[in-house]
C-alpha cells in the first residue's frame, strides 16, 4: 500500500512540475497531428508540446496492442476531450479487496490519484464514489501522507445473500455510491480492514472502490457473485477531470485585461466563461458560432436553417450568429412560442379596409340604385297619369284625395302580412291596413293592367276621387309609383251581402224586406256609376260578393273602378273577359263588348239571390239545375215560378211584390242587352216595390209620393230559435252589427 501511495505522490510532483516550466504555444503548427486511435486531440490540447497551448494538455499517440491510443498524464488512457463542457474522460484503475483463497488472507489492492498544480479537478457533477460488495465499507479522501485536513468520506455495501441484491438498484445493498465535492485534485481510496470476505468467499469473493463516471454505471448482481465487473473493463473505468485555464487568482475578469498576452480566447467570436469547478476561466463560441474559440477564427457562423428551428409553416433566414423566422402572408411570427400566429394587425387591417371598400361600392350602389328606382317610380307616376292628378288637385281645391308614397302602404299592411289579407279577387288583393292619423282603410294591390289602362288610370283616379255617393265604397287615395297602382278605399267592416244571403249563421233569418233594402241601395249605388259619372263607369264584376255592408248595414258597391272605364269608341273590345261565372252577361262572353247592360245581367242574378235565396252557379245536383239564371228563365216561361220560391217568401210577402221582383230580374236577365232597363230604371222599380212591401195597402201613384203619403218606418225581423225580434231600421230596418271582416274584391 506504502509503494502505491509513493507511486501517487511521484506522479503529483511531476505534472506539478511540468505545469510550472512547460512552454506555451500561441497557436498550434501547422502540421499538427489532430487524430489518435479514432479521438480527436482538439487544441489547447495536441499531440506534442508544439501542438498544445502547455505540458498540462500535451497528449502523447502510443500504440498499445496494435490500436494507436491517446495517453496523457504519462500513462493514463484518454477517453475524449469536450471543448464545450470543459471535460476530459480517461480510464480510472479500480481498488479492490479481495480474499484469497490460498492465504486465507484478504488481498488489499488501494489506489490514489493526484493532479495537483495542474488545470484538472475531479468532476463533481459528472462522478461519483462508487463501492459494490455484500461485507465492504470503503472510503474516499483527498489527502495524502503529510497528514493535511481536507475532505473523507465513505460508503457501506452490505448483503446477506444474492437473493437481496437487484440489477440496476445501488442504494447500499450490494451496492453504494456517494458524491464528490468540488474542487477535488486528489483522491485516496481504501478498504476498512474491519470488514472482510473470509465467511461469505463463496458468494461474494471480492468488493470493489472507485471513483467513476456516474452515467457509465449500471448495476448488475453478477459483479457480487464473480469477478465480472473488474475482467470486463479490464480493472479501470471512465472518470471525468473538469478542465481550465488556470491559476489560483485568474477568472475572466482578469485575463481579458491581457488579451494580446496569454489571453486563451482567440477567436473573434468567443466569450470568456468562468469555471464552476475551481479557479480559471474557459472559452466558449459565441451565440450562434461553433468551432474552437482558442484558435483565430476558429468560431463559424452555425446555419441553423439546416435544422431549421421555425415552425413548420414557416421560413428560416440564416444570418452570423443567428437567425430569423418568417411566416407566410396573413401570419406573424411569436419568438415566444415559436408559432406562426394569425397577424391580428395586418387581418383587421385588411378586414377594416375591405370593410370600408364594401361600405363605399354598397353605399355608391344603394345610391345609383335609388335614383333609378325614384326614376322608376316617377316613370310609373307619369304613366299612371300622376302628373295629370296632381295639376287637377292644384286647380281643385275641393278634391279630398291623397296620393301615398310606397313605402307608407309597406308600413301600413306590415309589409304586405299574410294576416292582413281581407279578400281575393280577379283585380288584386286586398289588405286592411292603417295609415297616418290612425284611419283604418282597405288597401288594393292590383293585378297587372295593359298599356291602355295605365294611360288612363290617372283619369280614372281623378273620377273616382269625385264620386261621394252613401252607396259606393270612398276612394281614399291611391299609389302611383309602383308598376301596377295601388288604391286605398274606405274600411268597411260588416262583410258583404254574400254572407247575408248565404252565410253559415243559420240562426239568423232576415227578412226579406232588409235584403230588398239593400239590393235598391246597390242599384243606386250603380245608378250614379252609369249615370253621373263623366264618363260612365263600368262596374264589370256586380255580384254579391262585392256589395259591402257597413256599420249600418247599408249598401256600399265595391271593386267598381279597378280598371274598366266606359269606352267611347263602340268598337272597342276587350282582349281579355273578365268576371264571375254565375254572373257573367252572355253577350259580353260572345261579344267582348263590355257594357252597363253588362252590369244590369250581372244585378239581375242578385236580384234572384235576394228572392230565391240561392247561389248563381251549384256545381252539385243535376245540370239543368246548376245555373241559378237559368233555372229561374224556365221557370219564369212555364210560368212555374213557385216551384223555385222558397216557403218564407212565399209565406210572407205578396203576390204582387214576388210577381214584380221576378219580372224586374226576367227583364236583367234579358239575352239581348238592348231589351234590358238601365240601372236608374231598376232602382226606380226597385224603390217602388219596396214601398209596396211596406204597405201593400197604398196605391203607388206619382202624386201621393210628391206628396209624402208614403214616408214611415217599418221593421225587419230576425227569427233566432224560434223567437222573433224587431230591429228598428233606416227607411224601415236595421240589422245587428257582423263581427266578421269586410272583402273588397271576388
């Protein structure tokens, strides 16, 4: 043990001695050997001592066994040089502890290693003690024999059979490591003689102390039970030395302030690094560089876009010592997280811009659009004769009509509703709405007209807007500036004399008087069309269905005037009938001359509603029976009118009054118009039978009407569950008020 240990301190003394009288070398020559036996001798290291920057970092080339081996230390194996980490890894002999068999002795084989003076510590971090066997305390210190304090340390490996141990597993059963501190230059080892083999030889012949490269060591039960451990690395194991440029004062603070001396960092592109094991300093590339610092210019520009380290939709820009990343339009680079994320400011700038584009081209296009729709409109409004309305309303003061915009009939029906429609029919549809004041109307879209008909349509408004009779429906105003006009009449709110007639209240009965009521009341409505108006107005579609019923239940003639004006060539015809079945006149159906004699077959079927009590037209029963007109002609001529009369009417009204009435419609519904009366003579004969239905005991001559004999008010009955209730009524009657909603077109 005294050998080794002298062995150790001769060692010491030498490289003490080597480090303080080797010279330094700036530079290495050029011819300079950089390889040995596969490992790169990287400078301040190099094979010679004109190759190394000083004796300490002079590796010699040896050829052992044939393999060229790097020695360095005199005999020690170099491993590998990192310039990098600061390191150097060369084969540490193990100590062993053996027993022997032929002694009965234990063979104690210690071992010391010294780098004293030197620019080499043990590594702390990299090494550890490290010490196997099942009966072993061994210890480690860094002192030598002239009996100085400094660091002692052990470690304890105990088992009691092979079966406690486990591969991999070092925490004192067969198996115990400790840590180094730093700044060791020196380390002992050695066995406690305490603690031997002799009982357990058989299982457990040898334990084994060294201090060895941490990460090179794995555990394995077979290094207790034989000698695997020491035969397979050959007695030695890898130990890492922290290396630097050192002496006990210098760091970088101080050898920058003598760089064109023996300042080590040559490159340009180097940084000074101090050590962490010790005094000294090391150099390291700079940021971005690679190479070796400690020659000139032996720090290059590393291409990091060989590796790129951008994301992968991006780009990598090489520049000396970094780099930089790019992402593709739309996208910004974060340094932070190495993405390509959205470019927020470049997006809403984009977005803000297109936005404004599209405000800017969406406001010119509502512009342009709007004078061409107010063009459009003011096409319409002159083609509907609006010009001409407005120059007779400024010469007229008197005339009470109001001409709406579009936009006030939108609002008024809300957009034309589905809920607002109050009836159908071949000249539009009508829609209950209310305008400016709260003034509740029925509002008319019409259906598409010719050419002709809108040239005259504003000469139709002008007379429309004239006619004030009690008995036709008010033209309110109209809307001039769409295609097809609109008209706004009077809302009038009791349905019509259809639903009167032949209505589902079956538990109402009216009278007949009230029904004769109201059908004069429409003759003279029609009268006025036919007779006061300049010129003559053409109804074209008389039916029930548009004879409207006030609050009062009188009589208000509706869907007159939508586009049929009187014409003054009688050779005009028409391209188009139009009408209802049931009420449509024969000769207008075989001439397309339409004409009032049109209108007066037309009442003349209402007049047979108001006295037979049923439909024109019954699509059910036998043929010859369907046609309300016809059935009641061929009563009329086998003089079999009974046969066709309801009971009521039969029951409660004179012969005089039926016989009259039935004549009065035979007459209307005369084949040939020119045999027909005119309205004013059906509403005279109408007024006459009426008051003979109120007093058939009075002689209708002229004289006692001029004289007012026959003034008077009579009843109209309504029979419910078998009760009879009298209603007071203008001229004699008056009906309850129908909740149900008015139609202005059938």
């Amino acid at each position: 043990m005294e050998a080794r240990i002298l062995q150790l301190l001769c060692l010491g003394l030498l490289l003490v001695f080597a480090s303080q009288h080797a010279p330094a070398s700036a530079v290495p020559s050029p011819g300079c050997q950089t390889q040995c036996g596969g490992i790169e001798i990287q400078y301040p290291f190099g094979i010679g001592l004109e190759c190394s920057l000083a004796l300490d970092f002079n590796v010699s080339c040896r050829v052992r066994d044939g393999i060229s081996k790097p020695i360095i230390f005199t005999d020690t194996e170099l491993l590998d040089i990192s310039l990098i980490d600061g390191t150097i890894r060369f084969l540490n002999p193990i100590s062993t502890y053996c027993y022997n068999r032929s002694t009965r002795q234990m063979d104690d084989n210690p071992w010391g290693f010294s780098l004293r003076g030197t620019p080499y510590l043990f590594s702390d971090v990299h090494n550890k003690f490290t010490v196997m066997g099942c009966n072993t305390l061994a210890y480690i210190s860094n002192t030598d024999n002239d009996a100085r304090g400094g660091y002692q340390s052990g470690c304890v490996s105990t088992c009691s059979n092979l079966s406690d141990l486990a591969d991999g597993s070092c925490t004192g059963i067969g198996c115990c490591q400790t840590a180094i501190p730093k700044g060791m230059d020196l380390y002992y080892s050695g066995f406690d003689g305490g603690f031997n083999t002799t009982q357990i030889w058989n299982f457990s012949p040898c334990s084994y102390a060294v201090l060895m490269q941490a990460d090179a060591f794995n555990f394995s039960t077979a290094y207790i039970s034989t000698t695997k451990f020491y035969d397979t690395n050959s007695g030695q194991v890898p130990v890492v030395m922290d290396w630097a440029i050192r002496n006990e004062t210098l760091s970088c603070g101080v050898a920058k302030l003598n760089k064109t001396g023996t300042y080590a960092c040559l490159s340009k592109n180097s940084e000074c690094v101090d050590s962490t094991n010790g005094p000294g300093y090391r150099c390291n590339c700079s940021k971005g560089y690679q190479g070796n610092p400690y020659l000139p210019d032996g720090c290059h520009d590393v291409d990091e876009c060989n590796n790129s380290p951008c994301p992968s939709n991006g780009v990598c820009h090489n520049t000396a010592g970094d780099y930089w990343c790019s992402c593709r339009a739309g996208r910004k680079f974060s340094k932070q997280n190495n993405t390509c994320n959205p470019d927020t400011g470049l997006i809403i700038g984009v977005v803000v811009g297109f936005l404004v584009m599209v405000i800017f081209s969406f406001s010119s296009y509502m512009i342009i659009q709007k004078r061409k729709l107010n063009q459009v409109k003011q096409e319409h409004f002159r083609q509907h004769g609006g010009m001409l309305l407005f120059e007779r309303m400024r010469s007229e003061n008197g005339l009470a009509f109001t001409v709406f915009s579009e936009s006030e009939l939108i609002q008024a029906t809300n957009n034309y509703d589905k809920s607002r429609i109050i009836g159908k029919g071949g000249h539009g549809t009508v829609y209950k709405g209310i305008v400016k004041g709260n003034m509740t109307v029925a509002i008319k879209r019409c259906a598409l007209i010719d050419e002709r008909q809108k040239k005259e349509f504003g000469q139709e408004m002008l007379i429309l807007s004239q006619i004030n009779h009690k008995n036709i429906v008010k033209l309110v105003g109209c809307c001039l500036e769409v295609e097809v006009p609109m008209l706004v009449y009077e809302f009038i709110p009791n349905g019509t004399l259809f639903e009167l007639i032949h209505g589902k209240n079956q538990a109402l009965q009216i009278s007949f008087s009230t029904l004769l009521r109201i059908a004069h009341e429409a003759a003279e409505g029609l009268n006025f069309l036919h007779s006061y108006a300049s010129p003559p107005i053409i109804h074209g579609d008389v039916k029930t269905a548009n004879i409207l019923l006030d609050e009062n239940y009188m009589a208000k003639v509706s869907d007159f005037g939508a586009s049929i004006l009187a014409p003054s060539d009688k050779e005009q015809y028409v391209t188009m009938v139009q009408g209802t079945c049931g009420y449509l006149d024969p000769e207008y159906m075989l001439t397309c001359q339409l004409t009032e004699k049109s209108d007066v077959f037309s009442f003349g079927v209402i007049l047979l509603e108001v006295l037979i009590g049923q439909e024109p037209l019954k699509l059910d029963g036998p043929e010859r029976e369907r046609s309300l007109s016809s059935n009641f002609l061929s009563a009329m001529k086998q003089n079999n009118l009974d046969a066709i009369l309801p009971s009521h009417v039969k029951g409660q009204e004179s012969n005089e009054l039926i016989r009259g009435l039935a004549e009065l419609a035979k007459q209307c519904l005369d084949m040939c118009g020119s045999n027909r009366p005119s309205m004013k003579e059906i509403a005279d004969e109408l007024g006459r039978l009426r008051k003979l239905s109120l007093h058939p005991w009075v002689q209708l001559d002229v004289e006692m009407e001029a004289q007012g004999l026959l003034g008077g008010a009579s009843t109209a009955s309504f029979e419910t569950e078998g009760a009879t209730t009298v209603y007071p009524t203008q001229e004699g009657d008056n009906l309850p008020m129908n909740p149900r909603s008015s139609y202005y077109a059938r």
